[in-house]
C-alpha cells in the first residue's frame, strides 16, 4: 500500500514538474530565431504569437498560437487521462489543477528565459481545453467574450482582458447551473481566479494605456500580448 501511494505522489511530481517545464519552451522565441531574428527584440518584445504574427508573418503567428495553446492542453489532458486515482477523488482533481497552473506559469515565468515570458492567454486556454467539462465550457464562453470585444476594440490586449474576467465568472455559473456542490467547484474556481489574475497582472501595461486612451490597434506591430 505504501509503495502505491509514493508512486503515486511521483507520478503526480512528475506532471506537474513536467506540464511546468514544457509551458516554459519560449515556441515565440524558437521561431523568430529559426528566421533569423530575435522575437524579443522587436515589435512588442513579446514572445507570444501576437508579435510573432507581426515580426515573422501571420502563419508564423498562427502557428506559434497552436503550439503554445497545446502545451496547455497536452499535459492537462494527459494528467487526466494518466493519473492514478478515481476520477471522482478530489485528491486526483486537485492533482489536474496544479497540472494546469504549472503548465501556465511555465509560460509565463519560463526558467529558460530567466523567468521571463508570455503574458498566459493561449496557454489558459489550452489548459481548460484539457479540463472537460468544466472549464472546457466556461473558456468557450470566454472566447465568444474575447472576440466580440478584440474584433470590437480592434485591441488584442482587451480582449484578452474580458477573458480573464469572463472565464472564471462563467465557471461559476456553471457551477451553480450544474449544481456542483462547494467541495467540487472551489478548487476549480479559485485556480481559475489565480489564472485569469496572471492574466490581468502581466496585461498592466497595456491596462495603462487602455486608461489612458493610448492602447494600440491589433494591427499596430507594437501592440503587446
């Protein structure tokens, strides 16, 4: 029985250390240098698929948006498709949890670039892609909220703004539309505070700007994401 629970904790390591270290791979970076240039050093500075889409080409961008979307997704699917327990032990579902944040705040804080990242949107949503139902279909939502404002604004950066507020807001009328007890959906709704919070706190700057009347177009190559 002991030898079963510590290999169980191992493996639980092991996803989240994991779904940490494959978030942090920089796939901006990786491909502004496969052409040439540092996709930190122009446009927006930013390594996510907005100023790779300006500085490389938009199918650069698009590509960058896949990649970084699916290493939210990928190490959330496969935690719940791969961690010992039944799926209805909270234990294991807190286990999922910690998966997905890791894999985000691989993104945003990459140990490979001293901590130095994305700003998290596509990464969010490739983890709650990996989370079925729940979160699943609060980031449907979300993305209905965030393209009716990005394509409205003409500004990435609020429409990815309206997603971090939308997703978690939607999660919990979710909740109470399923009638999910307190036990099952707080750990969820509070992991998706914590994500949609690293959203808005790494959006600061353009938050200012969008204050101050000065947000840039989504077109404008210095537009932050």
């Amino acid at each position: 029985m002991r030898c079963g629970v510590e290999y169980s904790r191992v493996v639980a390591a092991a996803f989240i250390v994991g779904a940490y270290l494959l978030g942090a791979i920089p796939f901006g970076l990786l491909i502004g240098r496969a052409h040439g240039v540092d996709i930190r050093a122009q446009g927006s500075h930013n390594i996510g698929a907005t100023n790779v889409g300006r500085v490389v080409g938009r199918k650069w961008g698009y590509l960058c948006l896949a990649l970084d979307i699916l290493k939210g997704f990928a190490p959330t699917l496969g935690a719940s498709l791969l961690l010992p327990g039944q799926a209805a032990d909270p234990r294991r579902h807190l286990l999922l949890l910690l998966v997905a944040l890791a894999a985000v705040l691989g993104h945003v804080f990459p140990v490979y670039l001293r901590f130095r990242g994305g700003k998290g949107v596509a990464t969010t949503v490739g983890v709650a892609l990996g989370l079925w139902p729940h979160y699943t279909i609060a980031m449907a939502v979300a993305l209905v909220a965030y393209a009716l404002v990005r394509f409205t604004t003409g500004a990435v950066s609020a429409g990815s703004l309206t997603l971090a507020v939308v997703f978690p807001a939607a999660f919990f009328a979710y909740a109470h539309l399923t009638g999910l007890t307190l036990a099952e959906y707080w750990p969820l709704l509070t992991v998706a505070c914590l994500l949609g919070l690293v959203i808005i706190v790494r959006h600061r700057e353009n938050i200012r700007r969008l204050l101050g009347g000065k947000e840039l177009s989504a077109k404008s190559k210095s537009e932050a994401r």
